[in-house]
C-alpha cells in the first residue's frame, strides 16, 4: 500500500457535524439532582473526550443507508452515540483506579485529584448515564446490543488483569482482548444505529463488521503508537504497555522474530521481579531498551500489516452500500486509521 | 403498636420460594466466556446473599394482581428479579473499594482477596449482568426504570461521600439519602414487577409506594441496627456509621433531644480530626461513648416511631389489593422489618 494523502479527520467528520452538536449537548444533559460540585466535575470529564470517533461511527452508521427518519429516528440516534461515547467515558475513568495511572490524554487523571472511592462512583454515575441515554432509544434490541457490549468489554478487562505478564497466551487471546477493549464499542455502534435505521437484516450485519474491522485496526494502531510515539504526543512514555506487563501485537511480531526468544522472555521476567520487590529502574531501562530494538526489527511493519488487512476488509464491508458523503467519510477513516503510524 | 407474634420470614416467603429458585438459578447463569478462575468467585459473591428479599418483592408484586400469565410474563419477572438482585450486590462490592471495608455479612470481602482493581472490574461485571438482565424483560419501561434507578443509587453514593462528617445536613437530606441508597431499589422492583403484571397505572402506582415505603423503613431499621446491634451479630463494631461520618436517623434524634448538642458534635469533630492524623483510638472510644448514651436515650424510640410511620403507609398502600397469599405476605413483611429492632 502506498500512503496516501494525508487525511483531515475534520473533513472526514463534517457530514455528521451537525448531529456531533447534538450529542454533546445530550451528554451534557445531566440529572439536575445531582450534586454541584460532582456536575461540573462530570463536564469536565466528558469534555475531555477526544475526536468523538465512536459516536462519529454510530451516526454515520445510520445515515449511509439513507433510510432515517429525520424526525422520527434521529433523535434515538444521537441518544445510541451519546450512550456509546458514555459507556466509553466511564470504563476509561475506571482504567484509571483499575491501573492507578496518573495521567490520560496528557491531563490529571480523576484518580489524582479525587479519591479512589469518588473516581469508582463517578464511573459508576457515568455507566448509568450510559445506560439511561441507551434506554432512551427505546428499542430493546439496541438495548441488548448495549448491555452485552458492557459483559464484554467488563470480561475482557478482567482477562487483561489476569493475563498480564504471562507469556504463553497467543495471538488469538490478544485479538479476542482488543475486540472486547475496541472492536466490541465500535461495532456496537455501527450495529445498533443500522438497527435504528431500519436497515435489513444483511445491511446491519455489513455495518456491524465495518465497525468491528476499524475497531480491530484501530487498537492496533494505538498498540503500535505505545511502542513508536514520543512521550509528548502519548502523554506518556514509550512502552507503557510493555512496562504494564500487557503484550501488544508489535511485542508477539518482535518475539516470533527474535534468534533468541527466550532471552527476552528472560529479561523482562526478571525486571517485572525486581519492580514488584520495589526496584522499577530496571524495568524501565529493560523496557526501554526492548522498544528500541523492537523500533528497529520488522516488528512494527509486520503489525501495520496486520491492520491494514482488516482496514480493507472493513472497505469491503461498504461496497454494496449507495456512494454517499457518509460512505466517502467511513472509506475515508480506514485511511486515517493506519495514516498515524507514519 | 404492640409487639406482635414473631414473623418467620421463611414462611413469609413460601408464597415465592418456586420463582426465587428460578431467580437464583437464573442468577448463576454467565457467560460462558467468563475467565474460568472468574466464574466460580462469582458464583460465591452472587450466592452470599442474604434473604433475596428484593427478588422477592417484585415477584410479589407481580403475582399480588392476579393477573400474570405463568408461561408469557413469568420469565421476564424472574429476569427482573434476578436483575435487581444482581444490582444490588454489585453496589455492596463496590462499597467495599469505596469504604475500604473488611468484612461484609461476617465474609471476608472480595476487596480483602483481590487486589483492588480486580474488585471494580468485579463490581462492574455484575453491572454488566444486571443490565443484561434487565434488557431480557423486553420491556423498555422497565429499562428505564432499571437505568434511572441505577442513576439514582449511584448518585446518592456520591451524596453520602461528600456529606460525610457534614453536621449540617437535615433530615430531609437523609431522607433523600435512604431512598437513593435502599427504597429506590425497592420501588422499582415492586413498579416494575406491576409493569410487567401489565397492572394498571393506579395499581402500579400504589405498588411503587409499597416498595417505596417498605424500603425506607427496613433501611431506618437498619440504621438503628448499626447502634443496638452488637458486634456478632452485625459482623462489625456497632457504630460503625457514625465511625465512618455518616449521619443516621437516631443521632439526629440523639442530636435533637440533647442537652448540650454543640458538645456532641464538639467531642466528635475532635475525635475525627485526630483518625485523620493517624489516631484512630480516640474515635473509636468516643464512638462507643456516644453509641451507649443514645442507646439510653429515647432516640432509637423516636427513629422505631418514624419506621412504623412509614410500615402504616406500606399496610394502606396495599389497602385495594385482592386478598390472596401473596398480599398477606406483603402485610407479613411489613411487621418482619421492624420485627428486627426489638
């Protein structure tokens, strides 16, 4: 593949401009009973919320097939996104007490500022956001689409905890781990919104898996952006997931190519040993030194690859779908996906 | 009101033992994803629960009106019971990150096994399965109230944290406070139990109070527990509350009728200020100080007196019920809560 022009995630994001309005308004919505200093807290913490990709997906998800209602359909629409980036929002609030990190998109986390029982209660308050502003599309099969995203995305985290450090999970644990981590939301999304469009049985299996391919791709991307990108753009150093003891795509391509696999193994086992009894210089050098020799194998190349290839299956995904603004703008952020790791 | 004969709360529940069976079993029903060493603990957090009494409210009250339909509209009761049970216990193992709590109902907690994250992930689990749960009655009413009641637990939890050592909250605070933190989870299970019944809008009505007035009682009942209470029975120090800032009926009531109230709250922001520097010897004497000369006060009659208040307008609320086996259990359980206190 050659890389193409860069693309404008701005551009990409203007046809659903309009209804990206409409679904920040909606999660600034809150109960007027809740308490006062908690509510500009909360607005603070969904105002943080990055480029708004996943409810991007669930409106243009509902628009492409051109069958909504305006009147009648959209405004369930933008409740689905709301709930969406919601139900986002919160696991990333509990990531924070979950990994104790400090930092999240380069500002304080929560967690540093409030106590660790305030930071599980805000989650908690944002999850039942989520779940009335799903409710709210007063369509059960939405709902159900929803809370079984939630089993998901909770059971995969739950894996992730206990499978830290441990070498001998494969490939396949890690794609069924950034599926529940990713893939799960952004398909939940598409999924739910052709649902809400109306959209017969094929079409929303078809958009289902366009969200559950960017999804795949998307995670990683960001996989590979821990080992490549600087402190400053990740608001945190490289490696952090290797230094976390969560094994990436990047980490198994390093591995398999390695003349000594076990010697690495070896050296990451020890520096995680001496980082529990308290010493954490040595990991951070190991790490530190496993990034740039990862940097400089074929490791990275061979994961883009592997994004690429589900970034064009999630092409595929679109090509009976009518030629559209809001099918330019979906091909269009399969180019912007894997455009960050150049 | 005179003492009546003790209520066996067995027998109370004979009329639902059939559909708590299937509550439970309905309960230990998992994904079968689920992380193996995962599931089992589950199985132990989900079993360790009490009496079912809420499960057990909406399968009376959906079987009180007499017009359920056994094999349409049964199921999705027994999914709605098992749904606010399953609520309910992923509040109390969240309470025990958020209280840092050791024991709960005499068991080690899970957060004293498990490391603390773990125990989020865990709650939230449970707040997957309860949504799911919920989603499985079909019935978008119902998962709205399911949704707004979670919004509400939730945000009393915030309430109650950031009020906490707040000697200037009234009554109505606490009011408000209980119903967030107990009623409203019994009033939905009793609305939502007579939605599904497909009651009409009186009768729901007057179940939701039922609930609602059940619930504020067994949760004063349960304060006034936490002063008489001694510490085997309770699992923990009586006083526990006050120890930890929360604020219940009887002290009000002990506040109320003292003397010298000033000095109360004098004697206690000492013995706070000195845990917060470490010494937590002198809030505990202090506490069990303050918890022996309210029980010498009539301020346990005073909190009992606003309970039975509240069991009256349970009683009324079920006044144009018909009488069947179910309603006199309803009745029965008005007498069993505060049946406790002596």
């Amino acid at each position: 593949m050659t890389v193409n022009t860069a693309v404008d995630i701005g551009k990409v994001l203007q046809p659903v401009q309009a209804g990206l309005r409409l679904v920040e308004e909606k999660m600034r919505t809150l109960e007027t009973s809740l308490f006062a200093p908690l509510a500009s807290a909360f607005i603070d913490l969904i105002g943080s919320g990055g480029k708004r990709l996943r409810p991007a997906l669930a409106l243009m998800a509902a628009e492409v097939t051109g069958g909504l209602h305006p009147t009648a359909d959209y405004p369930r629409v933008v409740s689905l996104a709301a709930s969406v980036e919601m139900l986002h929002t919160a696991t990333l609030v509990h990531d924070d007490v979950i990994d104790g990190a400090l930092l999240r998109r380069g500002a304080p986390t929560l967690n540093a500022i409030w106590n660790r029982g305030a930071t599980v209660l805000a989650g908690n308050y944002l999850f039942a956001r989520a779940a009335a502003l799903a409710a709210e599309t007063d369509n059960t099969r939405v709902i159900q689409i929803f809370s079984n995203t939630l089993e998901i995305i909770v059971d995969g985290e739950l894996h992730q905890l206990f499978a830290r450090n441990n070498y001998h999970q494969d490939k396949e644990e890690y794609y069924q781990r950034i599926y529940a981590k990713t893939a799960s939301l952004f398909c939940a999304a598409t999924e739910a919104a052709a649902v809400l469009a109306g959209s017969p049985a094929p079409v929303v299996e078809q958009l289902k898996q366009y969200g559950y391919n960017l999804g795949m791709a998307f995670q990683i991307v960001d996989d590979i952006l821990d080992f490549t990108g600087d402190a400053d753009s990740l608001g945190k150093p490289a490696g952090s997931d290797l230094r976390q003891g969560t094994l990436t795509l990047p980490f198994f391509h390093f591995i398999q190519q390695h003349p000594q696999p076990d010697q690495v193994v070896a050296r990451m086992d020890d520096a995680y040993r001496q980082a529990e009894d308290g010493d954490e210089s040595t990991l951070h050098r190991i790490v530190a030194e496993i990034v740039a020799e990862l940097r400089a194998s074929s490791a990275i190349e061979a994961a883009r690859g592997e994004a690429i290839t589900f970034l064009d299956r999630a092409r595929a995904n679109l090509a009976h779908l009518p030629d559209n603004e809001y099918k330019v703008s979906m091909l269009d952020l399969c180019d912007f996906v894997v455009q960050r790791t150049y």
